[in-house]
C-alpha cells in the first residue's frame, strides 16, 4: 500500500509569515534514504504534471489583466528557483518558497523531519496573508485545486528516487 498524504494542523502565526490568516499543511511518511529539505521541494515542486502546468496557464491567463504575478514571473537577480517559486530560505531541514504580490503574500514551507531509522516524515506548509479582498475571492476559488495539487506533488516523494526522471 502506497503511503498517502493527510492534513495536519498549522499553529498561526507562523515564522515563515507571521501576518498570514490562511494555511493549511499537508504531511507525508516517505520510507528509504534520507532527503533535505531543498531536494524534498525540488522533487515534489520542481517539475509539474501537464495538468497542473495547464491549470496554472488557465490562472495565469485569467489574472493577468488584474496585475497579479504569473507562475512564469521569477523575480529579478539570482534567486533560486524550485519549479514556479523562489526559494526565501533554506537548511538541511526546512525550505521556505514564495513571493509576495499586490493581493496576498505567501510562503510554501517543505519541512523534512526523522521518523524512526528508517524514514522521514515531510510535510509541505502553505501560509497566505490575504491583502485586499481580491486576495480573499482569490484564495476561496482556488482551494480546492490547491488541495489537490499539493497532495498530489508531495505524494510523489513516495516514489524511488529514479522514477522521478
């Protein structure tokens, strides 16, 4: 039986983003070799499925003419990147991604933590402070997509390593 995500609480305020007023968080058992934080995000983050990546056209396409941040905006410089996001932090335990834009800023936080000798439990935090109303009519539409895709993107840490090619 594959191991599967759940929910899990999220105490607020959060470090990552202590003004937020939304978040959820997502966890997952991952057996086998040890991962870092960064690889953790990298392999669940860093390379969408065709669905998510049409999904995240369609948002792009319909908030644009709101002057809001598309997923294709990385900032300027030399950030680092995972998939869509630019990394703020990073330890061996934790990454935090994310940016800030005129209706809510957000942070997507990967934590890697032991789970006995051999395994690791990984949990991904989303945190958004919600700036004007926009921000609220934007999270409450995109919930339920949020949900999925990040169940499904943590979901593929359970798989070998070399399946991820």
């Amino acid at each position: 039986m594959a191991p599967r995500t759940h929910s899990v609480p999220v105490t607020l305020p959060h470090p990552a983003l202590p003004l937020a007023d939304w978040a959820d968080c997502y966890e997952l058992l991952v057996p086998g070799q040890a991962t870092t934080a960064i690889s953790a995000a990298k392999r669940a983050l860093g390379d969408f499925p065709a669905w998510v990546r049409a999904l995240m056209w369609l948002r792009n396409a319909i908030v644009s003419p709101f002057g809001l941040k598309g997923s294709d905006n990385s900032p300027g410089g030399k950030a680092e990147m995972v998939g869509f996001f630019p990394v703020i932090s990073q330890s061996s335990e934790q990454a935090v991604l994310g940016f800030d834009d005129t209706h809510l800023d957000f942070r997507i936080v990967v934590d890697v933590r032991q789970a006995g000798e051999l395994a690791q439990r990984v949990s991904v935090t989303t945190l958004v402070r919600r700036k004007i109303l926009l921000g609220r009519i934007y999270v409450a539409v995109i919930t339920p997509f949020h949900r999925l895709i990040v169940r499904t993107m943590l979901a593929r840490l359970a798989r070998p390593v070399t399946a991820m090619s």
